[in-house]
C-alpha cells in the first residue's frame, strides 16, 4: 500500500498547512495555497487529494510551475 502523499502541518495558533509529502512543499489547489486552514478544513482537503491522488490532475499544479505573486 502506497504511503498518503498529503498531509497536515501545524501552522499558527489553530490554523495548518495541507503539505505535498512528495515534493516537500505546501500543498497547491487550483494555483492557491493550502495554508491557514482550520482542522476540519484540512483533514477534509487531505483526505479528498490523498484519494484523488493525481498525478495528473489539472487542479494539482506543482509548486515550481507558479509564478511569483
């Protein structure tokens, strides 16, 4: 069985950071960050991308691939 690729990170007082395991990075959705959600956010984000899983998924865009804001 393959390891969960994403996973939560504490952040600040009771906010967390949806992290890419693979890349070592946060995670990105739809060219935005997954950072300073709350805990049920998070544990939902997680549990959706870890099912999907994607590779390929067009909604998934690696860090690398976005411009500076």
């Amino acid at each position: 069985m393959e390891a969960p690729r994403y996973s939560l990170h504490k952040n600040l007082n009771i906010y967390w950071t949806v992290f890419d395991d693979m890349t070592g990075k946060k995670a990105v959705l739809d060219g935005f960050f997954m950072d300073m959600v709350t805990v049920d956010e998070g544990r939902e984000l997680v549990g959706m991308l870890n099912c999907r899983g994607s590779e390929d998924d067009p909604l998934l865009t690696p860090t690398s691939q976005l411009s500076p804001a």
